[in-house]
C-alpha cells in the first residue's frame, strides 16, 4: 500500500491534562485501566454463549455460534485493546478531533466536514445489504458492551477529560472513509502540480519531466508503450526555462520533494513452484506506523469458517488473511480516482456556476466544529452536482472535488463476503464488486491456484484522462459511470507460476481506461519478480526472507555516479575524496543495518532532486508559490539530464564551469549535511542503520516528550530502506505487517507485525510483537495456546 497519510494530530495542548493525570493518578490508576483477559462476560445481544481464547502474543481467537455473533465478540474484544485509537480515528474521519484537542485541530476538522465523511457514511449504510447492516450492528454492540462494563477506560481518555460515545453502526464506515482519504486522496495534489505545470511550461517540458515509466517498469513490461513515455532531454525547451530560474532563487529551495512513496508488496505462487503443490501468499503493507500499529491480529471461527488475519480496528474488515479455502493481500493501486473540477462562476449569478447552457445554486451544508477551550466556528461547504467545492482554490479558480470515495454509489462492504468465499472465481467477484479504496488484489486457494485483480471503482472518464483539471460544465467531460465488475482486469495461473504486485504499473496505453498517471516506481516489483523467478521451488520461508531483502541495485547508479564525480574535485580536498570514495566502494549493494555508504547515496540523490530539477520549475513557481514537484519517476528525467551533461542545461553556469564539477559539488554537500547530523563522526561510522531508526510513537509523546521510553517503541537500528527495496522499513513508514500463508497449510503459516496488539503501555501486548518484526523473526500465523479465556454468555 502506498506512504499512508498519518492520522495523528499535534496534541501539544494535551500536555497539561496528561501531566495532571499521571501526577494525580500515578501508576495505579494507569494499571486499573488495564483490562481483564480470564472469566466471564455478559453481552446482551449475544444469541448463543462464545468464547475468546487469547494467547501469549495477546491474539484472541473468537469461537462464536454465528457470523453476526462472532462480529460482536469482535467488536468487545477489539474495544478491549484498542479503544481510544479507534475513537481517535473516528472523530479524525468525522470531523471532531477540535473538541478534544482544541484549536490545532481545527484544519483536519475542517477538511474532513468539506468530504462530509460522517454524511455520506450514513448514505452509505443506508443503502446496504440488510445482512451488512446487521454485521456492521452487530459488531457496533459489541463495542458498545465494553463500553458500558468497562471499569476504567484507556488512560488517555482520562487524561484528554472526555469520554466516548457509544459506537454506532455507520462509525465502521467512517473508519473506510479514513483508508480512502489515506490511500488515494493523494492524487488531489498530483493534479494541482500537473494543472499548474500545464499552465506554466511547455508541453514537451511537461511531457519530460512527468513520465509514468521507469527502466525497472519497462522490463517488467517488455517496454510497452505507456501513456506518459520517457522522452529525450528536450534541450531546446529547457534552456528557455532554465534561464528563468534566476529571477525566483530562494522561492526555488522547497519547489522539488521528489516523490511520494507509497507501498505494498503483494505476490503469490501457484503449485508449480511449490514441492507439494500448494499455492503461497505472501503480502506485507506499507504505511505510516504509529503505536498502536494499524492492524490487530484476530482468528474467528463459526458455522462454515474458519478464518484468520489482520483486521482494521473499527470495523469488521478482515483485510488481508486467509479462510480454509483462499488467502488474499492487497496493495495500494496508486491510480487517479479523483479529478479537480473547475467551476464556471459570474458575479451576476452569485453562488451559482454554470452546468450546460444554464446556471446551478450551489447547495450549502453548515458544518459547527467545536472547539476544547475556545467556543464554536462555523463553516459552510459549498456542494455542487459533481463534489464538494475544494478549500484551496486551483491557479484562481474554485474546484469541485469529484472523487470516487464520496460517491456513495461507489462505496459499499462486499469486502465482508471474501471472508466466506469458496474458490478463486467466486473471490474475483467478490473483490471486483467491492466499494472500498482502489487496490491490487492478490489470492491464492487451497487447491494451488492463484489470481491477480483489482478491487475498488474505476471511474469511466470521457473528453479528458483526469491529469489536469478543466471545466464540466459543458458536458463533454466527466465520468460516465465506474468500470463494471466484469470487465475488471484479471490474471489467472499465469505460466510462470507466480504473481506479483508492488504498486507498480500494470497497465500500457493500450489498456481501455485510464487507471493513473504515475505509480511506484518499479524496482520493488522487478526485484521480488527477480527472486520469484531465479528460485525454482518455493515455501513460506523462502517468501518470508522475500519480504526480508535488502538489495537495493536502484543506487547503483548513483554510486557510479558519485565515483566518477570525485574525479572533479579539487585535488587539495584530498583526504575529503579519499574518505568519500572508500566510504562509497564500502557499499555492499544492500540495505542492512551495518551497510556503509547506503547514507551518503541516499542524501547525494535527494541533493541532486534538490540540485537540478527546480531550476527548470521556475515559472510553475510563479504561477503557484505553493507549487511543489514530488514524481515518483523522477529518477527518469533527473538521470536523463545528468547523462546527456548538457553545457547549456547545466544549473548555476555562474558558479560551475562544467556537468561534472556541478555533480561533485552535490556530492560534496550530501557528505555535508550528513556530517553535520552526526557531529563528531567519521563517515566510515556511519552505518545504514545508524542512520535509518525506527520511530514509532504514541500520540501523546509528542506533547510530553519525556513520556518517550514509555510510549514509543524502542529507537532501533533498521534493516530496509523506505522506497527501493523490499524490505520497506524507515522511521515512520514500513511494513505494517508481513503476512505468508497457504489456505491449506496454516501450521506453515507466518504474520507478525510492528507493536503489539494492545494499544494499553502497561499491557504485555503493548510491544511484544515489536522484536520479532524488528529483527526479522517469524511468528505463527495461527493464535497459539491459550493463555486467558473468557466466556461471553447472552
């Protein structure tokens, strides 16, 4: 899945409150929250008496008599651990963090009422299956049973001086409105930064520097055509711009961020690759990592299924996992399921734009967003027929935003019936009629099948492929409906035996619809292809060291580039050359913990991102001074420049006489910068490790700093790299669980991921699966003996 969008806000004004809690209350009233794992429970709505069993690893195995009955003891078993992280994420989805957080909120508040998130989730369970109405019911009073038994809630409730409302249905939904916004409303800005390129440069310029390929891509694809192809260094269409860049200078500093990385990985092998014929999962989800960690652990049990996996606190989701039958794991699509409308408006029409031949009111919806401390403000979002009207307005003009995510014909819970699917077939329509954020899905079944599709609505465009944003109103551009289910792409058993997603392109010009315009780039997915293909059987562990490596042959040719580069530099820096060249030829190609010169490659590259491309951004910077050039195939263009080296595109010519000197002065300040983040070392001590550490926090850390060594998880050396290899671990974005399994071979089965399953610090679940994901370590996929046992009775 794609670089998730944190869902944390500055809690600095709890700061006060937590500390008056913790001096007042003290430890015991910290451990008097912690809740109890033996004995037994009453749920009213309970149709028949259930079980829980939770084991070492505090993962709770629920034995239920129905589906509707399991998804209640899911709910109280999920409010047990998670409480307040799920009602955080409620009141972030619904617009309401101001009210406990104050005034620092109130953008994140703001823009989550314009999306009308908590509106549109109850259309949405309005217009639900009955059976999901009841499962999303059902899992709703089980929080709520908690809630009402509870002795003493979460600490941070007590310290932040509120109490949660009871969960209602619709809330589950507000919790997939979050994973929307976090995977795809990304492509807002991506839109903003090619509108106002399109305005601003000329179109092979634009056409250069945004390609939706990269050489990893195009071996991937057999170099097939694309819709955005890479070009050749447009010499004389730069130089032009180039020329420009002196009169914007400093406003240049902040006009390239390079890409935006988003993750997952995803493949699965059939029993053509397998000693005994069985087909392997193996999926591991990218996102931001907070504590608690994203995922809780759960295996259910009731009349016809078994099942186990990674649920999404919230809701009754088992998002990546396995029945007997099928496993299935998901990555980010990264496609474009959002367009910026431009709206038509004139003073004579006063809130009113234009739709066809004819003038439309805009329709408003009064949102009040409290405030903790500061009374209430008021905000009217404008609506139009296509979407909101956007907070942020687009090279002058208002925008509507028409997203697929607030169309509630484009959002429904079929995702709950993979659960119980039987066969490949019946999964890939399940998956194809699903309403829930765009995504690669991945199966394999327990008969040694395996399947790729995608999930989520794909908006059918016309007049337009939704890169840029223009004016609706005359009706020859728009979206005409969501691509139909049965025309969603597949890839069933493929000859080579396996199938891989991770987040890369899939799709050539010649592909019916435009699903994006720029993805990962493609080295993840080259390299785990690479490795699928080289070894000729495989099983979970070979798939779990999959998920492990650290090869990262993207910077190679960064190296070579940094090592003929310091043939430029002035020979009285002879020690600095001598330094930086060991340290470089040190590099082992990998991204372990003790690999030397990985550091240095990554700040050279950022520096160059830095270096060379904004130069040639000037007018965009004109246009928009909250203009920002973050592609995720910027590598394409930016080696395109630094190969050709040529002397009228080179940046600053007033200061370098040459591509080469210009390239060791980057170099230079890259071995700068990184020095100077380390005061006193050399960079012969400067592991990878040293300077890629894990910092995943609590919330509330970030207020009460000192709280740290109690809140976060441990600030540890990390293998992996955060984008270009597969193995993504950096300080707050990684693998948020690695999942291996086969649907009929679970003993075999390995899931682990960062944290642990309780979100209580005092808890022994607090950070105990931490180690294992730290380090590499597999844990079973299955809960293992049970340590504590309640009996839930009706």
């Amino acid at each position: 899945m794609a670089k998730a969008k944190k869902i944390w806000v500055n809690l600095a004004s709890a700061g006060a409150a937590l500390l008056l809690g913790i001096s007042g209350l003290g430890y015991a009233w910290l451990h008097s929250s912690l809740p109890a794992l033996d004995g037994e429970r009453r749920l009213p709505q309970l149709a028949a008496p259930a079980a829980v069993a939770t084991d070492l690893h505090g993962i709770p195995s629920i034995h239920a008599a129905s589906r509707t009955d399991a998804l209640r003891v899911l709910g109280y078993v999920t409010a047990r651990d998670r409480l307040f992280q799920m009602d955080l994420m409620r009141r972030k989805n619904a617009g309401r963090l101001a009210e406990v957080f104050g005034d620092k909120a109130f953008d994140s508040d703001k823009q989550a009422r314009i999306y009308g998130f908590k509106l549109r989730a109850g259309r949405v369970f309005a217009a639900l299956p009955v059976t999901h109405r009841e499962y999303l019911q059902a899992y709703a009073d089980g929080v709520n049973s908690y809630l009402m038994q509870a002795r003493v809630l979460p600490f941070e409730f007590g310290a932040l001086g509120y109490s949660p409302e009871l969960w209602q249905a619709e809330d589950c939904l507000l919790m997939m409105f979050g994973m929307f916004e976090t995977l795809t409303a990304r492509a807002e800005q991506s839109e903003r930064m090619l509108s106002v390129m399109q305005r601003s440069l000329p179109a092979a310029a634009v056409a250069f520097f945004t390609p939706d390929t990269d050489r990893y891509t195009d071996q991937l694809l057999q170099a097939g055509a694309s819709l955005r192809p890479s070009q050749p260094v447009p010499a004389a269409i730069l130089q032009p711009l180039l020329a420009q860049s002196g009169r914007v200078g400093p406003q240049l500093a902040d006009a390239a961020a390079g890409e935006s990385l988003a993750g997952s990985n995803a493949w699965a092998v059939s029993g053509r690759k397998t000693a005994d014929g069985r087909a392997i999962l193996a999926n591991d989800m990218h996102l931001s990592i907070n504590v608690p960690n994203i995922w809780y652990r759960i295996e259910l049990a009731y009349p016809g299924v078994e099942a186990v996996g990674v649920n999404l606190p919230g809701t009754p989701f088992l998002i990546a996992g396995s029945n007997r039958y099928l496993a299935w794991g998901v990555t980010n699509l990264g496609g474009d399921f959002l367009d910026l409308v431009q709206l038509e408006t004139d003073p004579e029409y006063a809130g009113q734009y234009r739709d066809g031949d004819g003038w439309r009111a805009f329709e408003q919806r009064r949102e009040t967003i409290r405030i903790k401390g500061g009374g209430e403000r008021e905000l009217v979002v404008r609506e139009t027929r296509w979407g909101p009207v956007a907070d942020k307005p687009l090279l002058g003009r208002a925008v509507a935003i028409r997203w697929a995510a607030l169309d509630t014909e484009a959002v429904n819970t079929e995702w709950l019936e993979l659960e119980q699917s039987k066969n490949l077939e019946q999964a890939l329509t399940i998956a194809n009629r699903a309403g829930v954020p765009q995504l690669n899905v991945l199966f394999a079944d327990n008969g040694g099948r395996i399947a790729w599709t995608l999930t989520g609505k794909i908006p059918l465009r016309f007049g337009g492929d939704g890169s840029v944003s223009t004016s609706w109103a005359d009706g020859n551009t728009g979206w005409s409906g969501y691509l139909p289910p049965e025309r969603m792409p597949h890839n069933l058993d493929p000859a080579q035996g396996f199938l891989a997603s991770a987040n890369e392109r899939r799709f050539g010009a010649d592909y019916p619809v435009v699903i994006g315009h720029q993805f990962a780039n493609g080295y993840r997915a080259f390299r785990i292809s690479q490795k699928l293909r080289q070894t000729a059987l495989h099983d979970e562990w070979s798939l779990f060291n999959l998920q492990l490596d650290t090869e990262s042959e993207f910077f190679g040719y960064y190296r070579q580039l940094a090592l003929h580069a310091l043939n430029g530099i002035d020979p009285a820096a002879q020690a600095e050359t001598a330094a930086i060249r060991a340290y470089l030829l040190a590099w082992n190609g990998r991204a372990d913990a003790d690999s030397l010169g990985l550091p240095l490659l990554v700040e050279f590259r950022k520096q160059l991102i830095e270096a060379v491309i904004p130069p040639f951004l000037a007018a965009c910077k004109q246009a928009d001074p909250e203009f920002s050039y973050a592609w995720n195939y910027v590598d394409t263009p930016l080696q395109a420049l630094l190969s050709a080296a040529d002397p009228a595109l080179l940046p600053d010519a007033a200061k370098y006489r040459d591509w080469d000197g210009f390239v060791a002065a980057q170099l230079q300040a890259a071995a700068g910068k990184l020095l100077a983040r380390n005061p006193g070392k050399k960079l012969a001590d400067l592991t990878w490790g040293s300077q890629n550490k894990a910092a995943y926090a609590h919330p509330f850390s970030k207020a009460m700093p000192f709280l740290a060594a109690f809140l976060n998880m441990p600030e540890q050396t990390l293998a992996g790299c955060t984008g270009y290899c597969v193995r993504v671990a950096g300080a707050n974005f990684a693998a948020s669980e690695r999942l291996v399994v086969s649907p009929g071979h679970w003993q075999d089965g390995i899931l682990h991921m960062p944290g642990g399953q309780s979100g209580h610090p005092l808890s022994e679940f607090y950070m105990d699966q931490q180690p294992y994901w730290l380090q590499g370590v597999p844990l079973a996929l299955q809960a293992g003996d049970a340590e504590y046992r309640w009996t839930l009775k009706p």
